[in-house]
C-alpha cells in the first residue's frame, strides 16, 4: 500500500461498495509494483462469474496463465521504470500538464491532508501515481467517515480526469503483454464508476 488514513475508519459497506473497493485495490496492486507470485497464483485461479467484468476476469486469468514472475517484471520495468524512464508516466501531473511534481500534485496532496489519508512511511512515489489513487479510491469508498458524494468528488477531481487515457495508452504500449489485460481491467473499473455516480446523479 502507498496511501494509508491516519486511523483505521472501516464501516460496513455493501455488497455494491466492496466489489468496487475490491476492485480498485486490485487494480493498484497491479501497478503499484509486479505482481509476486502469490498474486500471479490468484488471478490463475479466478472465476469469471456472469457479471459486467467477466470478460476482463477471464482475459486477466488468461495473461496470468501466459507468463512467469520474472517474465511479469521485466514487463513492469520496461512499462513504467526503464533506463531513465519508462514507456508510460503513470502520474496524474504527467498526463495533465506534461511535467511531473507540478499543480495537481499539490493539489492532491492538499485534499488528502484534508481527508486524513497520508503516503505511506517508506514508500517514495509522488502521491499522484495511478497506484496511490486507486488506492484512495478504495479507502474513501469504506471510510466511516466519507460517503459516495466524497467518493465522486475525488474520482471527478483526480481519477477521472486522465486516468483513462492512462490505461489506454498502457492497453497500446508496446512492451504490454500481461499489462493490456491489466488496462482493460482499469478501462472497465472506470466505465462501471461512470455508472455507479451517473445512476446517483
């Protein structure tokens, strides 16, 4: 994990809410580094089911099936680290300015302050990563605290914005194999939030 609250604020949430909290963090475990093998063993195993994502499941499972740990890391490094940079900026300041470390960094920042939510000790990414804010996304959606109102604002204000074109790009990137089945799964999360706050408008 890269963001963390202050204090642990968990409510009960519905079977709606944590599908979709579920989904985001899977989501940002996914970019946040490569997957290790536990994780790779988990998506071998999922189960398609018959809901909106089991298209995407089932392409996940099957680009898990195609590949070994080391073979997902040198996919990773190749997207997102590189010799000097990556292929693909995974920052929100990236993608909306063309710089990093620029105004929706401290924009952000300042609104996760507010929200009680921190980045974690040790971890040195700028909060903007695509990996932080999908994180941020599954906090706020469980958060004692916050509501689905706090949940549309953040997304409108900080995901939305860019992120689809983030995972566009990733299903495009050349060096993406297992990381196009991991951008469909972003693509999908971000159509069902559209519908989720459309349906609550």
């Amino acid at each position: 994990m890269q963001i963390e609250a202050a204090a642990v604020k968990e409510r009960a949430v519905t079977e709606d809410e944590r599908a979709r909290a579920d989904n985001y963090r899977l989501v940002a475990a996914l970019l946040a580094r490569p997957p290790r093998a536990d994780l790779l063993a988990a998506l071998r195993g999922i189960d398609d089911g018959d809901g909106p994502l089991a298209p995407i499941w089932r392409d996940l499972r099957q680009a898990a099936d195609a590949c070994e740990v080391s073979q997902v890391e040198d996919e990773y490094n190749r997207l997102f680290i590189g010799l000097g940079r990556g292929e693909l900026m995974p920052y929100a300041s990236w993608y909306l300015t063309g710089f990093l470390m620029e105004r929706p960094l401290a924009e952000l920042r300042a609104e996760l302050a507010r929200l009680g939510f921190a980045r974690q000790e040790g971890i040195f990414e700028p909060e903007d990563h695509a990996a932080s804010l999908c994180e941020v996304m599954a906090l706020i959606i469980t958060d004692d605290e916050l509501n689905a109102t706090d949940s549309k604002v953040f997304f409108d204000r900080f995901l939305g914005s860019w992120l689809g074109r983030f995972f566009e790009d990733l299903d495009g990137a050349e060096s993406a194999a297992f990381y196009q089945a991991v951008a469909r799964l972003g693509s999908r999360v971000m159509a069902i939030e559209r519908e989720y706050f459309s349906m609550r408008a």
